[in-house]
C-alpha cells in the first residue's frame, strides 16, 4: 500500500512539474524579428506581426505578392474582416493556443483571415473559379492588397451585396449558422435566445435563427437594443434593466457569446430537451481564456439535462454559398458598425479589443 501511494505521489509530481514546464513554455513571448531583406519581384502592401503583443507590434510592409500554387485562387483584396480571432492571434492569447500558432512568437507573421475582393488569377488545377470574379471567404494573410486562398474557403459574391458587406460575414455568420444548424439543432418553431446580439457573431445568429424559422430573443445593452430589433428579434432584453436567467421564461435554444451568466444559470432556462451553445467568452484568463467556458460546459454536461455544446467553425463553400444567396435575397446582412483603411488596420484591432464594437469591423482596401 505504501509503495502503491509513493507511485501515486511521484506521478503526481511529475504531472504538476509537466504543466509548470508546459506554463513557462508558452508564457515566453520572444522580442520581434526584424523585418527581411527588400522583397524581389512583385510587392504588395500588407500587415505583419513578427512576435506577440498588442497592436503596436503590428507593422504594414511592403512583401512579396504570394505565390500561387496549381490549387490555390489568388483574390485581389477590397475589403478585409476584423475579428476577435484576430487579436488573440496577435497577442497569443489563450497561451494554449501557441502550440499551434508557434512558441515565443509566430510561426506565420501574416495578420487576418476574412476578405472579399476579385479573383487575379488560378491556378490550374482550380475550377469553379476565373479571373474577374468576385469571391468572399477565409485566408491567412488577408489583412493585405493580395491573398491566396483555397477555392474550398470561397464562394462568390451576390451582385448586389458590396465588398465590406461581404467581409464581414465569412468566420462570424458561419459561426452562428453552424452554432443554430449543427450544434443547436435548430427547428422552425422552437424558441432560440441569442446572449451577445449585438456582436458580430451575435448579430448574424439574430437573423439566421429567424431565417430557420425560430422565434428570436436577443440580450443586449440598453444603446444597441433598436439594433438588435431592426435585426428582426422577435423579443429583446436589455441586460442592464433585466437578468434573463431570473425571468421564469423558458428557451429551446441559448446562443451564448459573451459568457456572462454561469453554466448552471443557463441550463436552468432551458427545457430538459433544450440546448446550450458556448461561442465565445469575455475570460481573459491568460493560458487558457474561453477555453475555460468550454471545460465548465463539457464537465457539467453529465449532470444537467440540456445538451451542452462548444463549437470551432468549419469555413467551408458550402456554408459560405448558402450565406451569400441570403444575402442576395435580403434576409441576411452584415451589421457594420466601423470602417478603417488598411493602413489604420492596428487601430481597427484596438477598437475590437475594447468589446464595444456593434456588430462587424471592416477595413478598405484600396
């Protein structure tokens, strides 16, 4: 038995020293790299961060124009996406997610991920796509005057529907489709609460859940609730006169993007059949962040009868296809509430990280 506890105990060392060596690991944040060499051949303009920090360790270079592979669409960039994945990319943060994104500073420099513009050339294995056409989707490297992408991240743009219109929708509105469609399992019918409406993600699940036919509450604060009910919320809560979860009103559905309210507060609102649908969290907790939300909810899902779900969206041409002909049949739009140029894009990152935008950041590219 004492062996069996002293086995026990060294384990247990070893497994705090594990994550003590795992913490410092990710918490050293190396000094930026200075800037290569002038490029040779075509140059663009376009935004890079060489290390991890705020805003201030971005800078606009002038680098090579990317190289188009035989599968890839190289797109001409007019207007560019700002999202919160944005600014935790930059400053590296959750720290977990450096695993992916490289330890002490980026893997890959390259700043923004949606865009829309004109398709310049492809390569030739694409089809589906030619040059002139207008396309919108997700690319690492969008914060620029070019960026290549793959044609399975794209779908073209409604002639109706303008290049910021379409920047703002790839990560946000996929993410709350997929969150109601997929996640949620949302029915026509059922009643969906959206806790963060006036968001970017927030903003698009408003009229997605009406689009799939559900009668819609959205929670926001007091300046943004005539936004959120031109948006087509059926009911809307200013959490700052109103706690829902107090309410007796019950939901078939809770979108949760801001994380204000605990687990527990949430599934009590919910019927037995109902669903939570953790996106987002304002935890800004260094190592692990609004991955803490995701554990609460995957540790507290065998005790609560609601189904509790997080989700990482999938950007796909299918979703993003479906996206834009709700876009050219107007039921769907894109929430803008600020528009920077490229070369003001850190204070674009700034703004978003205040959390008070409403809606969608976007940003001109000339």
């Amino acid at each position: 038995m004492k062996r069996r506890w002293k086995v026990l105990g060294g384990l247990g060392a070893l497994l705090v020293a594990g994550v003590g060596v795992l913490a410092a690991v990710l918490s050293n944040t190396a000094a930026c790299a200075p800037s290569p060499s002038a490029a040779v051949g075509p140059t663009m303009k376009a935004w890079v961060a060489r290390c991890y920090g705020p805003p201030e360790v971005m800078a606009m270079e002038d680098a090579p124009v990317p190289a188009l592979a035989d599968d890839r669409v190289l797109v001409r960039v007019h207007a560019a996406g700002a999202n919160p994945l944005d600014w935790h990319t930059l400053r590296g943060e959750p720290r977990i997610m450096r695993l992916s994104s490289g330890l002490g500073a980026p893997e890959d420099p390259r700043v923004g991920a949606d865009f829309a513009g004109v398709v310049e050339q492809v390569g030739k294995d694409v089809t589906g796509f030619a040059a002139g056409e207008r396309v919108f989707g997700v690319a690492a490297g969008a914060f620029a005057e070019f960026v290549v992408a793959r044609p399975a991240r794209l779908a073209k743009i409604p002639d109706s529907i303008s290049y910021e219109q379409a920047a703002a929708v790839p990560i946000a509105a996929i993410t709350a489709l997929q969150s109601l469609r997929d996640k949620g399992r949302l029915q026509a019918g059922q009643k969906v609460l959206i806790n963060g409406a006036s968001g970017g993600v927030g903003t698009f699940a408003v009229q997605i859940a009406k689009i799939l036919g559900a009668e819609v509450t959205g929670v926001c604060s007091t300046r943004n609730v005539e936004m959120v009910r031109g948006l087509g919320a059926d009911h809307v809560i200013d959490y700052t006169q109103e706690n829902f979860t107090v309410s007796g009103k019950r939901w078939d559905l809770i979108i949760d993007t801001v994380s204000n309210h605990g687990v527990f507060d949430l599934t009590g609102v919910l019927g037995d059949d109902g669903a939570l649908v953790v996106v987002g969290s304002n935890d800004d907790e260094a190592f692990l962040g609004p991955v803490w939300r995701f554990l609460a909810a995957t540790l507290a899902d065998p005790f609560v009868a609601p189904r509790l779900e997080g989700i990482l969206a999938d950007t796909n041409a299918e979703d993003l296809t479906w996206l834009a002909t709700q876009m050219a049949a107007g039921k769907l739009r894109s929430q803008i509430d600020r528009r920077f140029a490229l070369a003001d894009t850190d204070e674009a990152i700034r703004y978003l990280e205040t959390g008070r935008a409403r809606g969608k950041v976007v940003i001109a590219v000339p």
